[in-house]
C-alpha cells in the first residue's frame, strides 16, 4: 500500500505519506492523502502531516473542493471537514451508524458520501440528509463520481446508481465496483476489485473493458480526457504484501509490420507490432499472436513467427492486452 507517482517515464513510492487509503488531487503539486486519522499534504514536491487526531475512527475516503473545503468519511458514520481553519468531525446521524467509504461533491455546497448497507447520504449547503428512493437496496457502495449535480453516480455491490437531477435510476451491473472516474457523460471508468477488470460507461450501458490489467486487486482508477487511464491495485490476504498502478492507453492502434502476402509451405516469417495511443509510440506491450486459419499458417502466440503449414489463406492478428 502507499502512495505512488507517475513522472512521465517511470513510477515511485512516495515517502511521508502516512500509507495512504484515498487520495485527491487539486493540481500536480496539491496533493491530499488520507490514512487512519491522519492526513497528508504534498506542496513543493513534499508530504508533509497536514493533520492527525482530528477524528475518531479510521478515514476510508476522501474528498478535497479546495485547501479550505476538505471532507473526510469513514468508520461508523464518520464525516470531518476542514473549513481552511477548524475540523469539525462526529458520527452523522443520517449514515445510522454505517460506514461510509466514499465520498464526493459536484461543487462544495452539494456532497455525497456512501457506504455499507446502501447508504447515500447529501450534504446541501452544510445540512446532510439521507437519499431514498436510490434502488441500491443493502448494497455496500464504494464509489462515487459525477460531472455535475445532474449526472452523478453512486456504485458498489453489483448495483450503478445514476442521478439525473431529479431521479436516480439503479442498473444491475453483476461486478463490484470499488473506485469511478470519468471524463464526460459518456466516458465513465469503473475498477472491479476481482481480477483486475475496468468497466466503461460509454452514455448508454456499462460494459467489460478488459480484465486481468495487472496482479492484486483492483481498487482505485483515474484518467482525463485524453491522457491514460490509471489503476490502483493491491494483493489480497495470502499473497506477497504490495501495491501497484497499472497505466492504460486509449485512442490506440496496434501496426503489424515484417509481414507478406505468400509464403511456401513450411517457410516461416517474423512479424513485428507496434502500439501506438494518439500517434506516440507505446512502449513495453506485449502482444497476443492468433491465426484465423491453423490449419493453413500456426503462429507462435508469444513471437509472432508465422509457419506455413499448407496451401490456402489465413489472417494473422496481434493484439495488445486491453
């Protein structure tokens, strides 16, 4: 576990950041980290304890509309904000003693925050409230994300709640959705805490993007509106103890090269591909090599050597994983 950064070329741990269960980010350089009942703050290419002993009960997410507006959720109930002088903390009331594991706001007089036994919560102008009507049943939620106070949604426990401004609109997903982000209406990401899968929304339904990204657990994505799509990821109990971020790419393309229309029987050719994400070279993919037609050309899956194995045709493919 911990808190890793991404430098344009390479990842590293960061260091003084308490280890870290939710983070948040106002700019490159205003970051916020939440651990236990202490948060960390990284400024001029430091962590640094920001606060600690300011709430009771372990923190499990955070939230952050501006240095003097952060919100901190957590154990039984638990909301603490900062208003840029003073924390003030305790167990809401409206949570009935749940508790709470994600939080999030359109704009800082509108929060949510959500959690186990399908709690939802809104904060309007200071005065939180319960949310019914949700469809969410006793569904734990773990995630929340929106664009705006008419298009927010609210996951976990095979549901994807949707608020449209007026009605919340619940779809049965089948996956456990632990973390969201997204960039438009239209372009959600979900991370599923088993086998390392990512969902999308693309404004209509939710589909499987791609599963087994990585080791460990999935348990936290983000990305923008053109760049890469990060995700979180940890090892389960049993498993060596780490954490890893695993970088994903769209707007991609994947060019085969080394290639020829004929070959002899038992003559072999090596292929080569190329992955590229916005017309910039991706490096370190590994491919997946298939043959439409084995009976025709093999080729190695790992490789790329084709073999021709008799006379006819055949389509080899190489495919990047995701």
């Amino acid at each position: 576990s911990g808190v890793w950064r991404y430098d344009g070329s390479a990842w590293a741990q960061s260091t003084g950041t308490g280890g870290g269960v939710s983070i948040w980010g106002l700019g490159p350089d205003e970051l916020y980290s939440v651990a236990g009942t202490s948060i960390y703050r990284r400024t001029g290419g430091t962590w640094a304890l920001f606060a600690t002993g300011q709430w009771t009960g372990n923190a499990r997410a955070l939230w952050v509309a501006a240095p003097d507006d952060i919100y901190v959720v957590g154990d039984a109930g638990l909301v603490a904000h900062y208003d840029g002088d003073t924390w003030t903390s305790g167990a809401e009331p409206t949570a009935g003693g749940n508790t709470l594991r994600a939080v999030w706001g359109p704009h800082p007089d509108t929060v949510y925050a959500a959690g186990d036994n399908g709690t939802i919560i809104r904060s309007i102008e200071g005065t939180w409230a319960a949310v019914t009507g949700t469809g969410t049943g006793t569904a734990g939620q773990t995630a929340i994300w929106g664009t705006s106070a008419r298009d927010v949604w609210v996951a976990g426990g095979g549901i994807a709640t949707h608020f449209d401004g007026t009605t919340w609109t619940a779809t049965s997903v089948g996956d456990f959705f632990v973390g969201m982000w997204g960039t438009a209406p239209n372009d959600v990401y979900a991370a599923v805490n088993a086998n390392t899968r990512i969902w999308h929304y693309n404004g209509t339904a939710w589909s499987e993007l791609v599963r087994n990204i990585g080791p460990g657990n999935t348990s936290g994505i983000w990305t923008t509106s053109v760049g890469p799509v990060f995700a979180s990821s940890f090892q389960s109990a049993g498993q060596p103890p780490s954490g890893y971020v695993t970088r994903g790419y769209r707007n991609t393309a994947v060019n085969v090269t080394g290639s020829t229309s004929t070959l002899a029987v038992d003559d072999t050719v090596h292929l080569n591909a190329e992955a590229t994400s916005n017309g910039t070279t991706v490096p370190n993919v590994q491919f997946i090599w298939t043959s439409t037609n084995t009976d025709v050309a093999t080729v190695d899956v790992n490789t790329g050597v084709v073999t021709a194995v008799a006379a006819g045709s055949a389509n080899i493919t190489a495919t990047a994983k995701g």
